[in-house]
C-alpha cells in the first residue's frame, strides 16, 4: 500500500483523519497533493492502491471524505460505491470520472456519491475546492440527522413518561375524535394503542365529558367530577392549539378510593365524637335504670293482684329494653374493652347462623354458604359475631319486610392474598338500599324502621368494631337487586400464627 502525507498549514480542515484517495495513478497522486498544498489545507492524504485495502481501511477507521477513481485494480468505483454504501457511513464519497460521460456520472451519484470531478490534470485543481463544497453539506446533513436524532428521542422519551402516567391523558379534537391516547387510555379499554385514533371518546367513556364540544369553555383549563362506570374520576380539560387547530387535553383521574377513604375518615370523626357525648349519657342513665328494673321485679314478686301485675311486668319490659339500647349505646361508643385472640372466622359466622337458624328456615329464608379454608385472624370473636349478626338482622328484615317469598342470604369467606386481608361478604336479595339513603347507613341513630323497631345503632356499632379491628366495612346495592356488606379484616403477620 503506498501512503503518501501532505500536511500544509490549515485553513479549516483541522480535523486528524485522513482523507483517501484509492486508485489513480502516480501522477493523479502528485497532482492531488499539490491540490491541497496550493490551497493551504492541512490534511492528511492516504493513498491507497485497490479498492478492496481502501475498503478495509474505512471499515477500520473513519475517513474525513473518501476521492475514488471510476477504475481501480480490483473493482470499479461503482462496485466500492455500494460497497460502502452497505456500511452505512456518514463519510462523503466523491468520484473521479473518467470522462464527461453523463450517464455514468449520474450513476455514480445514484450509487451515493457526493460528488464527482473530472479526471484531468486541469480539474484536479478543483479537488480542494470539491472537497470543502461537500464537506460543507455533510456538515448540513450531518446536523440535519442530529437534530431529527434528538427529537425522536425526545418524543421517545414523553411518550414513555405520559405512558408510564396511569392517569387516563388524551387530546380530542372538535368534535371529540381522540387525536392521541396515553397507554393508560388503551389498556383500560382493552384496546390496541395504534387503533385509538379517531375513536369518539364518548363511545369508550359511555358519557359526555366536560366541554362536549372538545374544546375547554372559553379557552380556560377546568377541572370537575364525573361519574363513570361507577368510579368517580377528576377530570381536568386543557385547550391546546395543536397543528393550528382548536383541541382540548383531558387527563383523568381515578378518585374512588380516595374518595371513600375521605368518607370514612369523616365518619370516623363524626363517630368519635358522637361517642364520647353518647357514652357520658349512657353512663348517666344505666345506673337509674337498673334501679328502675330492680324495684319493678320486686314489685312484680309482691303483687299479687294480677292487673297490677301486668302493669309492673309492662314497666319491666319497657325498662329491659332501655336496657338493651343502653348496651347497645355504650357498645357504640366503645366502652367496652374488646379481648382479641386468633379466631377462625368461619367458626364465628357459623355460631352466629346457629342463633338464627331456627328463625332464618321458619320464614323460609335460603342461607347459601361459600366459605373458603382461611387463616385464623385474631379478633374479639364477640364483637365480630356481632357484626355479623347486624348484618344478618338487617338482611332478615329487609327480606320479610318486602314479604319476598324466595328469600336467599349469602355467606362468602375469602382470603385476599394481595392484602394479606380476610374477606367476609353478607349479600341479600332483599329490595337494596336507595341511593340517597347509602350515604347515611353507617351514621348513628339513621334508621328507615318503625318506631320502636329499629333503633338505627345496627350498622355504626359494626362500623366501630370493625374499624378497632383496623378493617374496613362498606355495603354495595343496586336498587332492587339486593345488598352486598364486605368487611375486610387483617390478618396477622405470619409470625404471630
Ligand atoms: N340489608 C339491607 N337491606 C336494605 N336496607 C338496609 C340493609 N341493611 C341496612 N339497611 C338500611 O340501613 C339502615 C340502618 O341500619 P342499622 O342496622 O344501622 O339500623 P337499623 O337496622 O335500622 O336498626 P337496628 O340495627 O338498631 O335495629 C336501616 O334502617 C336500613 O334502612
Ligand atoms: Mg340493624
């Protein structure tokens, strides 16, 4: 391989790769030196006799352009022109022709030469000249290629941000067509992310979004609630002009348990302060009210007329069922210390279906059970008996109230292996509960029953057990369809057991 160097002081070609000349023969090499020495350029000039040495060089290293005779020893330069093209280099080619003939000089550009020059002694002055011209549209494409480079990059990288967002972000145009989805959008729908173009958003959401028109009123972001499928999400719209077109960005999120863990902080508040007040009142009435029972049964023993009798024995009962509500008050409001220990729940709810049986199988009503083989979980077994009891009174009476002849209670155990939780769910086909009353079940005191038949303590007592129990209640009805309550309880950690 013969090399030869030209190194001339530079004007801009400071760069320390060569520039190859393949092929030509001495005098083309002399000729090419003096080139870039007349023009002062310092470069580095590498000869290289064949195409196939030249070819091995680039693959080695890069070159800063890349002169190529039409013939070489071993190929054509239209051979080494696809050759290199096959690599994939950002090094310009330029061509050395030849003649003037048209039709190779286009095939040589075709085959990705940058340039050509005429191989005659007179053009080869030109080379520097050549050189430095493709040199400087390398530089433009080169930075073209960088630019595009960084932008695809930086779309790659908000799109993986906006997709790793479960939060449901969309843009829509006008006439509320999503223009693009994030992958939480496709994933919740079970669609393909290539296919949510076009798609009318109220066909996915099955409601009208805030702003129907697609466009956020009078230009301004908005935020609200809406209701769908039965979650509630926080909508928030943004107007955009995008591709110098009105649209709108909607980003939603999912507020439900949010929402429901507000309610339940909220009624736990309200409830701890109701307690206090009703556990004072309580008190105050218990001790009156056993002397009022003890006084009656004495008198009741010492009368012996009978209408007199009944009266005190009328007495009594008023005063035993005072009593009861009296417990049940104090029950409420927790005075009563609670002794955990590790029970298994099934046990509990079986025990509590024995008080019931005889009632539940006189009035006809079906009990379908599904338990499941669940660890033991350390509570009061008393008080989650009593839990379970409320729910299967109120159960009960929602189905003979609404006389329904095919009466059906379900019992179902399950353990949730990702919380680590129990769950304990009670489901009736009674008549449901209206959804302007679901908010009040759990508050103290709310009851839809007669006077004196319902003392609306049932599901607030089971509310504060199980929430000492660091579980959670909450009911689920569909008007007319019944009532589900599911009550999660922890279990303990497996070195308790
Ligand atoms: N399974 C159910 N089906 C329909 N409504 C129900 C059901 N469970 C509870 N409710 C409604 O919730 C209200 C409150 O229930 P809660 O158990 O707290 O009180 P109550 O049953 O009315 O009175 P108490 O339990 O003190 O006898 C009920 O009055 C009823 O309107
Ligand atoms: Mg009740």
């Amino acid at each position: 391989m013969s090399i030869k160097k030209a190194t001339e002081k530079s004007k801009d070609l400071s760069s320390s790769l060569p520039i190859l000349f393949i092929g030509g023969d001495l005098g083309d090499r002399t000729l090419a030196g003096k080139a870039f020495r007349r023009h002062a350029m310092d470069v580095i000039l590498e000869f290289v006799p064949s195409g196939k040495e030249a070819l091995d060089i680039i693959r080695r290293q890069s070159a800063v352009a890349v002169f190529v005779n039409q013939s070489l020893p071993d190929m054509d330069g239209f051979t080494f022109l696809r050759e290199v093209k096959k690599l994939n280099l950002p090094t310009p080619l330029i061509m050395i022709m030849e003649n003037d003939d048209e039709k190779l000089i286009l095939k040589a550009l075709r085959e990705g030469a940058y340039d050509f020059l005429n191989k005659s002694s007179r053009s080869f002055h030109t080379l520097p000249v050549v050189l430095d011209r493709c040199l400087a549209r390398h530089e433009v494409v080169r930075q073209k290629a960088a630019k595009e480079k960084l932008i695809t990059e930086s779309k790659k990288n908000w799109l993986a941000i906006l997709d790793g967002i479960t939060d449901f972000i969309f843009m829509t145009d006008t006439e509320g067509r999503i223009i693009k989805a994030n992958r939480a959008v496709s994933n919740h729908f079970g669609k393909n992310p290539k296919f949510m173009a076009g798609v009318q958003y109220h066909d996915l959401f099955g409601t009208e979004l805030p702003n129907e028109t697609g466009v956020a009123t009078a230009n301004q972001p908005s935020t609200q609630e809406i209701a769908i499928d039965g979650d509630t999400y926080l909508i928030s719209s943004f107007p955009l002009q995008y591709d110098n077109k009105p649209t709108t960005i909607y980003v939603l999120k999912n507020i439900t348990e949010m929402r429901r863990l507000k309610e339940q902080l909220h009624h736990a508040d309200k409830l701890a302060s109701l307690g206090l007040l009703v556990s004072g009142v309580a008190h105050e009435i218990n001790n009156p009210l056993t002397g009022v029972i003890a006084y009656a049964e004495l008198l009741e023993m010492e009368l012996a007329e009978m209408e007199s009798k009944i009266k005190v024995k009328k007495i009594l009962d008023s005063a035993e069922r005072c009593k009861k509500i009296v417990d049940n008050l104090l029950t409420f409001s927790r005075q009563q210390i609670s002794t955990k220990t590790l029970e298994s729940i099934n046990d509990i709810i079986e025990r509590t279906l024995d008080l019931r049986n005889y009632w539940l199988a006189v009035h006809n009503i079906q009990i379908v059970k599904d338990y499941h083989n669940i660890r033991a979980v350390f509570v009061d077994a008393q008080q989650i008996q009593q839990v379970i009891l409320n729910l299967i009174l109120n159960a009960e009476h929602a189905i003979t109230s609404h006389n329904k002849q095919d009466g059906k209670i379900t019992l179902v155990t399950r353990y949730d292996r990702d919380k680590h939780h129990v769950v304990i769910k009670i489901s009736d086909n009674g008549p449901g509960i209206p959804p302007n009353i679901m908010p009040m079940i759990f508050d103290p005191f709310f009851t839809t029953k007669p006077v004196g038949v319902g003392t609306g303590l049932g599901l607030s007592i089971s509310y504060g057990i199980i929430m000492e129990h660091g579980g959670t209640i909450r009911a689920e009805s569909h008007e007319g369809e019944g009532v589900t309550f599911a009550i999660e309880l922890p279990l303990p950690s497996k070195n308790l057991q």
